[in-house]
C-alpha cells in the first residue's frame, strides 16, 4: 500500500509485511500567536497562523535476513507514496526506529519507524497548469490548481505580454496575499514569478517556465499574511475545491495571458 522512495513497504520477494500501528491518519497542529491587548479579555483574532510539521508511524516485519536491506532503506529519506494515489508523494525524514525480534536468534523483527513530513502536506509529483487569456483589465475569481486542500506557496505565475502593470490578488485565502510588477513588457516577452522565492524574471520565451532571462525583482512587489503568494482553497461545497484569483492587467493586447504552475498540496490520500 505504501511506498518508501518506489520500494513497496509490502514486499512479498523480501518478506515485508506492512502491519499496524501503520497510519497516514495523521494529527494536525497550528503554530498561532497569542498576542494580548491590555484591557481586553482574550488574544488578537485572525493573526496567521503555520501548520507544524507532522510525525507518522510506520511498522514493517521483516525476516532477519532482509533487516538490513529495510533499515537502510527507511534512513535514506526520500518521498512516501500510496498505491492508491499514485499520483501524490510526500517529502519525509526519520525521526527514529526501533527495532523487536521475535524467535529463535530473532529471525523475525518488528521495524517501528517514525517519519516526518517537514511541509505537512502531501504534493502532485507533476506540476499542473492553468491559463487564462486576459482579455479585459480585471479577470476575477480564475480557477487555478483544482484539487487543492490546502495552500500551495511555490507556484510559478506567468504573466505573458504586452502589458504596462499586473498583478494577481489570490482571494480564496484570508487576507489574500498578492504579487504585483510595475514593469512595461512587450509582445513575446513574459515574467515568470517564483513564489517561493520571491524573483520575477524577464523571459523571451513566452510558452516556457524557465527562471531566465533579466531580474526584474526591483520592479515588483509582493505580500500577504503571511508575507508571500500563496494559493489556497476556495469552496463551492466541502467535495469542490479550487484555488481562486484575481488578476489586473494595463497595457493588455493581443496575446498577452496569465497563467499558474504548480504542485497542489492535500491534507489526505
């Protein structure tokens, strides 16, 4: 059922059995600030907040003779993946194992191992896109990256010119956060922005992603609660989610297009 870096944890050919207390079930925790007001019961509303990272157990049977080749493995860390979404990893590391034996020399071991998932979230392995032609100043409530169950803040943002001014307002978050460049870019130029990391850069190549080109961060802006882009999900009822945006464009014409690429983060597999 689970995956460590490709190799199934249910490993018929090395005797591996996958066993409870196995569980991706995991507990969730927010990191909120208490700030107080002297004068006023309770702490400050509606402060961000981050999401901590989460610890999973995992128990695999062995033979002895196998023991090795499983500890080695569970101490590369790497990514998890489950059969059933094959198309879903998540980043571990390990935080600990230990080790029963069972029968004579302990032929049999009980491996409990215990891993973290630094960004507690589980992610695309391919990114996915979306593109919108701009084709008035002001296109709201885009949909971009459906799927999501919770914020993704490394998607690339592609604004395809001509255009004089953009900026993409991400409003099914919060506070919504935003990017904005106040840069002239002409017909078959575009800006690709990293969110995680906060960079525009001039592109001549308008049908790619690629991070080249001329640094244009002096010429943007960005912000949000928690200080960055990030995207999150909007509902039209619990089982529908998407990402939602607002996008302003000047100076639009023919071709100009605004476009999201990223790995959609979830809360479950």
């Amino acid at each position: 059922m689970f995956s460590i870096n490709g190799i199934a944890l249910d490993n018929a050919p090395l005797g591996w059995v996958l066993r409870a207390p196995t569980s991706l079930l995991f507990e969730m925790s927010w990191e909120r600030p208490s700030l107080r007001i002297p004068g006023t019961d309770g702490v400050v509303s509606g402060l961000p907040a981050d999401r901590n990272p989460v610890v999973v157990p995992f128990m695999v049977q062995t033979p002895r003779l196998n023991l090795e080749s499983l500890l080695a493995l569970v101490g590369s860390n790497g990514v998890v993946t489950r059969t059933t979404a094959p198309t879903r990893q998540a980043v571990y590391e390990t935080i600990s194992v230990r080790q029963v034996g069972y029968g004579p020399a302990e032929a049999i071991v009980d491996v409990t191992f215990q891993l973290r998932f630094p960004e507690p979230a589980w992610r695309d392995m391919t990114p996915v896109e979306n593109t919108y032609p701009v084709t008035a100043a002001i296109h709201d409530n885009l949909s971009v990256l459906p799927g999501l169950s919770a914020p993704v803040g490394d998607a690339l943002i592609r604004f395809v010119g001509p255009f004089t001014y953009a900026n993409v307002e991400s409003t099914s978050l919060a506070g919504r956060s935003f990017a904005t460049l106040t840069r002239t870019v002409l017909a078959g130029q575009c800006v690709v922005f990293d969110a995680a990391t906060s960079v525009w850069v001039q592109n001549a190549f308008p049908t790619q992603w690629s991070l080249v080109g001329t640094d244009v961060t002096g010429d943007s802006f960005l912000g949000g609660p928690r200080d960055r882009f990030e995207i999150g999900p909007s509902f039209t009822d619990p089982t529908v989610r998407t990402g939602r945006v607002k996008v302003n464009v000047n100076g639009y014409g023919t071709g100009t297009s605004f476009g999201v690429r990223g790995r959609r983060a979830y809360l479950d597999v």
